[in-house]
C-alpha cells in the first residue's frame, strides 16, 4: 500500500498515541523553561511565532558513535496535523551524499512508495549539504506548503509533494522508527520557546 504509515490503522494508530502524549503532557507536566525559538523555525509562512511549542530532544548514535542532537518542535497542539520543525545538530562532519542515502533507505525501509524515491532523492542531493561537526539542518513541515530546509539558519529550499513530508518526519516519529529511544525522546512533554 502507498502512504504513511502503510495501512490505515497504523495511521489512526500513531496519530492516537501522538494526541495522547500532548493531552497527558497538558495535564500532568509543568512548563518548562522558557528556550529560545531558532530563526528557521520562527520564520516560516502561515505559522505565528508564539505558535511553536519545544517538545523533546535527544542523541542519535550509531555502534556508539554520536551523530548528531535532534529537537522537535510543535505548532498548536496536535503533531497529527500541526506544522512540525525537527533540528538536527550535528555532532561530527557527515558528506551531503550520505545524509541523502540514510533518508532514503529510511523512507524506503518505512515503506515509502519507491515510484516517488527517486524525485525526492534528486530533490534533496540538491538541498543536504556537506555538515561539520556543530553545524546544524532543520526541516520545517508545514501542511499544504511542504517541508522547507535550512541549514545552520539560512533557507537552503523546499519540497512541495505532501507525501515527501509525512515520509521525512516518520524517520523519527513513526512507532517502527530505528531509534525508538530517540522517537521516545522526542515525543516529551512541549516546552514553551522564548
């Protein structure tokens, strides 16, 4: 079957356990500290500023060596369908080349349709830079529009096709993702940004 998660239950399914994290959160966390909102996350079209929520952050390591520190943001309350910011921060120098074949075979592992994996692959060969170690990549999806990207801040482009955005962010948050301590993670209590 095309599309994210592969059937419609899984979907129901991941969506129902996302709600249920911000609802439980609401309830029983208290706010956190105030953090300050990077500049590719607070200029994004059609999404206010004071929208965006600082949810959970983690390490990504691979046999014991870090890759990088992710940080998902929120817009609103509802990651279902709410515009989503994942920032990577790299914690070591990574080719541009790499980066694009680890999100395709993540895609294409997810279940991602391997008719579109070639488009999305050219797309982001374009987009995904050489990173150095402290450097920083941030997609920003925002349903309707796509997922734009930014490295170290600066607008790098972005891609359009609806399905490309929800096939990115499951690398990280879909229940079979390859980290599942890091989607755990992320998935923690939202935190307010300055």
């Amino acid at each position: 079957m095309n599309g994210w998660p592969a059937a419609a239950a899984m979907r129901a399914q991941w969506r129902h356990a996302v709600t249920a994290a911000i609802a439980a959160c609401a309830l029983l966390c208290p706010a956190g500290p105030a953090l300050a909102l990077p500049d590719a996350i607070r200029d994004n079209p059609g999404v206010a500023p004071d929208a965006w929520n600082r949810w959970g952050s983690g390490e990504m390591r691979w046999l014991g060596i870090a890759l990088y520190q992710a940080t998902l943001y929120v817009a609103g309350n509802d990651a279902g369908q709410a515009p989503l910011a994942l920032r990577l921060e790299y914690r070591r120098d990574i080719p541009g080349t790499r980066l694009v074949q680890t999100t395709m075979e993540e895609m294409r592992r997810l279940g991602a349709d391997p008719a579109r994996l070639p488009a999305w692959e050219a797309q982001l060969q374009r987009l995904f830079p050489d990173v150095q170690k402290g450097d920083t990549i941030t997609g920003v999806l925002i349903p309707g529009l796509g997922v734009r990207f930014f490295h170290q801040d600066r607008l790098r482009g972005q891609l359009t096709d609806s399905e490309f955005g929800r096939w990115f962010f499951a690398i990280w948050l879909h229940p079979d993702s390859r980290s599942p301590a890091l989607r755990s993670q992320l998935l923690q209590p939202p935190r307010k940004p300055a």
